[in-house]
C-alpha cells in the first residue's frame, strides 16, 4: 500500500456541470491531507488537475466497477465514497457499505433510487401522498388510473430529469403516456425496465429541495423554484434559489423532508428531494440520492455561500457539516429548448449582461436535439443570472435568455414507437 488515505469518487460528471464541486473537494481533500481517487467511464482530460489517481472502466458493469475499487482499496485506505451520476448511486452505496466509511446506506439509496419503493414506504409511514399503482401493461395502468382517478401522472420507475414522466388527463391520453413512460425505462438500469408507475396528480408549485444528512440527522441547504415547461411533460427548463426563501423555516415541509428520509433509511450524505406544495400540505414527489442537477448546487453556492462540495465531502467522510448560509441572494438558471427537433448549427450566448455570472452553450454543432417524447433535455444553453429578489432574477434571465443564438435545422420528430434518443448531456462524455 503506498500509505496515502484517500475519497473514492464514483464518476466525475461533465466539466460543464460539476467542475466547481470536484474544485471544492479537491480543496477540501487537501486541507485534510487526503487524495482524491477517480472511476470514471472515459478517459481524463480536466480531472487530471483534481485526482491524483483516474481509473478508466464501464461504469454501467457494476460487477467490474466493484472489483475495481476493491483494487484500490487494496494500495489505499479508502474513508469515504462519494457519487454524484444518478445510474451510479447504487453500486457507490453498496462500496460505502462494503469499505464501512458513510453513506446514504444501501436501503436509503434503494428507497431513492426505486420511486415505487419510495411511494410504498411513504404511504406506510402515513405521509401524504397520492395513489399510486405500478403496472406492468396498459390494461393494468387504466385500471389504476380509473382507481386513483384523473389526471394521473404516469413515470418510468427509475429515471431521473423527468425522463418519460407524462400527465394524462383521460383514458386516451393514458394509453399514450403508459407507452411513452415504458418505453423511456428501457435506457434505465436492467431492474427497472419496462412498465410504469401510474400515480394521482399532486397539483401545486413543484420546489426542489438539496439537503445534508449526518448520522440520519436531515439539515436542508436550500430550495429550488422550478419552471417547467413542453406539456403534458415536465422538462425542467429552469431553477430560482433565494438565500431567504421562507420554506427554509417552514415546519411542515422541514419536517416532512425529515420523516421521509428517516423512512427510507438515508444516514450520511447529500439529497435531493422534489415536494410538490398541495393544498393538503407538502407532498414528497420523490427523493433522489444524490445532489441535485441541472447546477442547482451552483446556485444555491451563489446565493446563500454554502459550498455544497465541501458540505459532500465532510459528510462523505463522517463530519457534521456547517451549513449554515453566509450570504444573502438570488440565484436562477434558464436553459435554452429549440421550438421543434432540430440539427444544431451553432449556439451563441451572451458574454454580458445585467447580473449574468455564467453562460455556456451545451451542445457541438451537428447535435440533433429532440423534444419529447422522442428525447429529453434537448437544451442547446443555458444562463445564470443573480439579483437581489426573484422577482428582478427571473427578469434577468429572460433578458439574457432573449441573447442567446440558436442557428439550427429543423427536422421531424420521431415516429411513434421509434427509439428513444439518449439525452444530450445525461452522460459524461467530455473529450
């Protein structure tokens, strides 16, 4: 062994989208005489600058990604595991369990990873939450629809970004959403595919909600306002986090968040739950393993000053994390969606404007971009801007959202039945 304690890190993410956490974590890692050891499923470019040992192997065969850590953990004393990449959080839990360093636990990750899981344990525990029913047909799914009573959501069991999530509002749409919801689990992991969960429509504002856990004790950092957009779909087209959002100190929703993850066994780590704000009270949509996407933790760093790197990595290696907020603002993000599929030609985005801190496009020219149900996240941009109140954050975003450049080709979405289109920018595939 060559004596050096390190953090195992499970799949590093795209540049675009996690560079700033691998940053605080390298810091992190060396303020405590720690190094940082890297799986990842393609070769290293920018992570070379962050750990000191990368491991190229197919992340998707768990079986070598497990026999690869045991490898390292045979020169190296491994103290904590952490992962970020939803497909992932499963075998990274079951390595945090196998190495006796914290995590979110075998079971509490199951419960996150498994939405049927997640809806049975719930409703067990007596938490508010819809009618649900998992099918394995579309004969099965109108009976449950017909049960719980319309509008229905209908949802792969294990995906993540809204992939394959549909409202149906009658029998008709029902059989076109249990198809499309079908069809999208058959990108997910083996266990999950096929068939769809068929839940009641939990109306009201959708928040998201990233929190800190120690030893089961649940700590929320910060909330995310979501925008959604393409219905019946719920494509995530943006997020608005404000330092003094009122929900951080409400009691229901705190304690709602507390109790679920208490159900479902989580103990170190960070989640991300998404709550939808009924008039019966908070409802738990689903509680995912992991920290949130589509940069919400950037930027709930930028308006509130809790860097959720280094809040991962002291709970990933057994600290109480601060997460106590040392700044006071607003932060949103907006991502650009083409109007129909499209061929990219090019995407430009603004390099000023009023309270602009980042824009990027997120596509090469020659992406085909696909709305659903024939793909996802078909984002050609995004931009984040900063205010003082929410208000003036959304104005920002759509004045720099306006700025942005898409020259592109429209051509026909995809037939129905046809397969779907991995979504640009669900896997890590910098070169």
């Amino acid at each position: 062994m060559n004596g050096t304690d390190a953090v195992l890190v499970i799949g590093s993410g795209l540049k675009l989208y996690r560079e700033y956490l691998v940053t605080s974590i390298h810091a992190r890692a060396r303020a405590a005489g720690l190094d940082l050891v890297l799986i990842n499923n393609i070769r290293p470019t920018w992570q070379r600058a962050y750990f000191a040992e990368v491991t190229v192997v197919n992340l998707f065969d768990h079986d070598l990604l497990a026999r690869t850590a045991r490898e390292v953990a045979s020169r190296r004393r491994i103290v904590g595991v952490m992962c970020w990449d939803e497909p992932f959080v499963m075998p990274a839990a079951h390595l945090a369990a196998e190495f006796g360093v914290p995590g979110l636990s075998v079971p509490g990750v199951d419960g996150c990873r498994d939405k049927y899981h997640t809806r049975s344990k719930l409703t067990e525990a007596g938490l508010p939450q819809p009618g649900f029913a998992m099918t394995a047909t579309v004969e099965e799914a109108r009976a449950a629809a017909a049960r719980i009573g319309y509008p229905v959501v209908v949802k792969p069991r294990a995906l993540g970004a809204s992939m394959g999530v549909v409202l149906a509002a009658d029998e008709a749409e029902l059989d076109a959403a249990f198809q499309v919801a079908s069809a999208a689990s058959l990108i997910g992991d083996e266990p999950y595919r096929g068939g769809a969960i068929v839940e009641g429509y939990a109306d009201g504002p959708e928040i998201s909600v990233d929190g800190a856990l120690h030893k089961g004790e649940y700590q929320p950092m910060f909330v995310a306002r979501k925008k959604t957009g393409e219905p019946p779909y719920f494509e995530e087209v943006g997020h608005v986090v404000d330092a003094a959002d009122p929900l951080l100190r409400d009691e229901a929703l705190v304690d709602t968040l507390a109790r679920a993850h208490r159900v479902l066994g989580v103990e170190d780590g960070i989640t991300h739950a998404e709550v939808r704000l009924t008039s019966r009270g908070p409802v738990v949509i689903e509680v995912n393993g992991r920290l949130g996407g589509d940069l919400i933790p950037f930027l709930g760093k930028t308006a509130t000053g809790i860097d959720p790197g280094e809040v991962l990595f002291d709970v990933a290696t057994g600290r109480r994390p601060d997460v106590v907020a040392t700044k006071r603002s607003v932060a949103g993000i907006r991502f650009g969606y083409p109007e129909h599929d499209c061929v990219v030609r090019s995407v430009a985005v603004p390099a000023e404007a009023p309270g602009l801190v980042t824009a990027a496009p997120m596509v090469d020219p020659g992406t085909s971009l696909r709305l659903p149900p024939g793909g996802y996240i078909a984002r050609h941009s995004f931009v984040v801007c900063e205010a003082d109140d929410p208000a003036a954050c959304d104005a920002r975003l759509d004045a720099a959202g306006a700025l942005v450049a898409l020259d592109a080709e429209r051509i026909e979405p995809l037939p129905p039945g046809a397969t779907l289109e991995m979504p640009t920018g669900l896997l890590d595939v910098d070169e």
